[in-house]
C-alpha cells in the first residue's frame, strides 16, 4: 500500500492506493499527472535509521511506499 502526502498553503490532504486494487492505482497516477502539471515536486522518501532521505522522482511508481509534494518557493520583490 502506498500514500501521496500533499502539502500545501492550507495543511495537507493524503490519497492511498494498494496495487491489488487497480482502480486506486489509476486514481493515484491521475493524480500524479496533475500534481506535476500544477508544478508540485513528487520527492520519495525513504526511513533511514536516524532520519528520512527525500529524493525527486519523475514518473509514478505504484510500489513506492510514501510520496510527498511540495511545491516550489517562488521570490517575491524586495
């Protein structure tokens, strides 16, 4: 089973998917699709001992455990 964190301005919201169930999978990998057209970065993560690594991923992967969105900083004017 796997879960999307998407973080945002407002808190965050999560979506589940198993890979028994293909109807999740799908949902996940549309939602995938869009996040990356709303120019969120996908970053895995992955448990170490002491802490997690977060690496970018660029395509879905329905056996990845847990994958969290942010969006990029954007500068303002000073």
């Amino acid at each position: 089973m796997g879960k999307m964190v998407i973080l945002n301005e407002t808190g965050h919201s999560e979506l589940a998917w198993s890979t028994g169930d293909e109807e999740s999978v799908a949902e996940a990998q549309a939602a995938f699709l869009h996040l990356v057209k709303e120019n969120y970065v996908p970053m895995e993560r992955k448990p170490r001992a002491y802490d997690d690594e977060f690496v970018k991923i660029e395509r879905f992967d329905p056996t990845l455990g847990e994958i969290f969105w942010i969006r990029p900083l954007k500068g303002g004017a000073a």
